[in-house]
C-alpha cells in the first residue's frame, strides 16, 4: 500500500507541475541489430548518439551488446554491456570521460484483446573507466508499458513510465528520478523497424534537480537464422 500511494504522489506531482530548476531538450539517435543463435535466444547490439540540443555536439555516445533469452509466452530475461563516452565541461574545458555498464533485466508481458501490458525490472551498475574520482551508479529501474493494437494501423500507439531508484525498491526514500514516455514503432520491410518516442525525465529527491524533454529515433535490423 506504501508503493501504490508513494507512485501516485509521483505521477500527480508529474501531471500538476512542471520543475523550476534546469530544464534541457535532447535528441537520442539510436541503431539496433540483432541475430537468433538459438531457440528462444537473441545476440544484438547497439549504438547511440546524444545531443543535447538541435545545433549543438554530442553530449554523449554508447555501444552495447547483449543476449535475451524467451523463457515463455509471457516472461523474458537478458543482460548487456555498454561502453560510454560521454563529454563533460570543466569550467572552460571539456573532457571526453569513458564509462562502462553491465545490466540484467527481467521481463513479463499480458496480452488483453487488443491491448498489451508489460512489466520490466532492470539492475544495472555504472562505472568510471581509469579514474577514481568517477563514482559508481547502481540503479533498480522498474518500467511500465502499455500498447494498443489499433485495426489496419502500423505504427501501434506505446506509453509508460519508468522509475529510477538506488538500492531497493523504496519509492519514499530512494527514488531518484522517473520517465515518461509515449511513441510509436512502425515495423517495415519485415525484418526492420523505426521507432519515435518522446520522453519526459526528472530528477527527484536531489539538490538540483534536472528536466529533460527527449526526443528518440531508432531504427532496427533483425537478421533472419541461416
């Protein structure tokens, strides 16, 4: 009953204000492959680039691979890893810092009539690569997502939120930020999709709290067994 009253708070709070503390706009671009090595089981691989506003160079770029793996109709698990580079400014400087981050999820869905609910519960810990200074993030990230599966229409409309908390899953204390967000993807040409979505994040229980609007593009390859 806490958690259910602690998420309202958090989504209330989203939908009747809106952060007087530093708000930036984004632009994530985003491709995806990935290859069945066997039954139920999926190799891919990724890369991003993040730019933190129209105009301006990159803040931030990743590569990422990765297994999922199919346990039923209903569950699925995975991890990954990432390498990060990411542009920091040090007063008049600006410094190319290099991150890594391993990450393991676990995955339920439900299909109702036309409509498909999926719940995600992500651990993942981040690290500074050849300096100390560069604290460690270990983060629970737990993800709702709701699809509706609209009647000769392509591009299926998808919403959900995603809380970020440190630790355990203490929405009162350890919450640090959430995720909103809505798009669409638009399978084409079988084997590839294109996905739009846009994001809402903030950063709570923080000295200077960040808002960012996203803007996400992804497009993604699945290549077919041999």
């Amino acid at each position: 009953m806490k958690i259910k009253f602690s998420l309202f708070v958090t989504l209330f709070s989203f939908f009747t204000s809106l952060s007087q503390n530093e708000e930036r706009f984004e632009n994530w671009s985003s491709f995806g492959v990935d290859y069945p090595i066997a039954k139920n089981i999926k190799i891919y691989g990724a890369g991003q680039l993040r730019i933190k506003s129209i105009g301006e160079i990159y803040n931030q770029s990743f590569y990422e691979i990765g297994l999922k793996f199919k346990i039923n109709d209903f569950i699925s698990s995975g991890f990954g890893y990432r390498g990060i580079d990411q542009l920091l400014y040090d007063e008049n400087s600006q410094l190319h810092k290099k991150f890594i981050r391993y990450h393991a999820f676990l995955s339920g869905s439900y299909n109702f009539k036309k409509y498909n609910f999926r719940l995600r519960i992500q651990f993942q810990q981040k690290n500074g690569v050849g300096n100390q200074d560069l604290i460690s993030n270990d983060y629970l990230r737990t993800k709702f997502e709701f699809k509706r599966d609209i009647v000769d229409w392509k591009a299926d409309p998808i919403a959900g939120i995603e809380f970020f908390t440190k630790e355990n899953l203490n929405f009162d204390k350890n919450l640090k930020k959430y995720r909103f967000f809505i798009g669409t993807k638009l399978d084409i040409k079988k084997q590839n999709s294109i996905s739009v979505n846009y994001v809402f994040q903030k950063e709570v229980n923080v000295d200077s709290p960040l808002t960012q609007h996203i803007l996400i593009l992804k497009y993604n390859f699945s290549l077919k067994k041999i």
